[in-house]
C-alpha cells in the first residue's frame, strides 16, 4: 500500500495565521491545537503546541512533535497515512487534510467488513516500516473516506521500532498485538458482516477481561453514564 512520498516545508510561523481557515480545536491542557490551513490551493491539518501552556509546549509538546515527525517521516507513500507535509517549527508540523470521517460518526454494525480487511492492511503496512500505532483502537484516529478508504492519524504515542532483527523477531510482534486487538474490538463493534462464532467467542472474552482494567472499567462506566442521559433527556427509559 504506497502512494506518491511528498513532503516540503508547509508554512512558516509567521504565515500560518494568514492561511489558518478554521481552528478545529483550541490548544488545552497537554492537547494541541489542531489547525485546518490552506495554502496554493492545499488544505492542510496542522497541530500546533504554541499556544499551550510553557511547560507542556517545551517539554512534551517539542517531544510529540519530534517523535510525529519521525513516525510520518519513517511511514512516507504508505497509502492510507496522510502525506507530511513538513515541520513548521519545535511545536507544530503539517500533513495533507483528508476529507474523511472519523469511525466515530459511524452507527454500529454498519461497515462492510472490507473496511476492516483494508485497516488490517495498512497496519501490516506500519509494522512492516517498523512503526507500531498503540492508539488505533480509537475511532477519532480512524478516518473513512466517502469510498470507504481508511486513514490513520494521530502517531502521537506510537513508536519506530526500527527493521533489524530484533525489531522483527520481538519487539514489533509483541507490540503489534495491541494494535490488532484494537482492530480486531472495532470489527465486532462497527462492521455489519457476521462474525465467526470463535471470534466471537473471543471477543467477549476479551470485553470481560476489560473490566479487570482500572481504567477501561472507568471509561466504560462514564460511557454507560452518558448514554444514560441523553437517553433521559430524550424522554426514553
């Protein structure tokens, strides 16, 4: 899976407010702010650290920004990453806009499962470069196109492995089990196709073996919580 490799320098700091078009979401906390920006013609995502606070911007901020830099650098013409674009400066970078939605917006069980079987492709992609995501089981960092061509986003925890021995033998294999159960968690949930009764046997073993995490038992309780209520403020039971 390959596409043109393209990368150039996108903006300086002191044009990118003249061709910023819209502030998708304002830096807070350690988030960044996450630009939409047009140049020539070219729609571009930025995301930027300079308007967060000192310290995250210097420190975690720099390191994001550095460690998104070398994973779309290490992963460029895979075709379903969008192209880099370049580094602005220590705190921000550019890659292609993608007019796509994320799985988010997605009702459950209404995906083909060839989405599924291309997602599965493109992570054998990553892990063939070296890269492991270790966050693609978040449906905000999966786009689909209107086609339905999957794209991921959002390296900022993901991490270059390398491609020597070792690499390949160990360290990309264990990892890589994260991202396939990630994957393999948004199949049951979103495609429409009929799982085989092993898989999903599997899966809700999986799903019970969540609530002994802390913190996927936390996130699944305020999940509850919230369809709760809107549930109650729809006048449902």
């Amino acid at each position: 899976m390959t596409s043109p490799v393209v990368e150039e320098t996108p903006l300086t700091r002191s044009e990118l407010p003249d061709h910023t078009r819209r502030v998708l979401r304002g830096a807070r906390g350690a988030k960044p702010s996450i630009l939409l920006v047009e140049r020539e013609g070219c729609r571009l995502i930025v995301k930027d650290f300079a308007q967060a606070r000192w310290l995250v911007r210097h420190t975690y901020g720099r390191w994001i920004v550095a460690n998104e830099t070398r994973i779309y650098r290490h992963l460029a013409g895979v075709e379903g990453v969008p192209a880099f674009r370049g580094r602005i400066d220590a705190f921000a970078f550019a890659v292609d806009y993608v007019d796509a939605a994320d799985l988010k917006s997605r009702r459950r069980k209404s995906l083909p499962g060839t989405v599924f079987d291309r997602l599965a492709e493109l992570h054998a992609a990553l892990h063939e470069r070296g890269v492991v995501h270790l966050d693609a089981h978040q449906r905000k960092n999966i786009l689909l196109t209107a086609d339905g061509r999957p794209f991921l986003v959002d390296f900022a925890t993901s991490l270059y492995l390398g491609t020597g021995w070792f690499s390949r033998r160990a360290l990309i294999p264990f990892l890589a089990q994260a991202d396939r159960l990630g994957l393999q968690k948004l199949r049951a949930r979103y495609s429409a196709d009929r799982q085989a009764p092993d898989e999903a046997q599997r899966h809700r073993v999986r799903w019970m073996l969540g609530w002994l995490w802390p913190y996927t038992a936390v996130r699944r309780v305020k999940r509850i919580l919230r369809r709760r209520a809107r549930h109650r403020a729809r006048g449902r039971p």
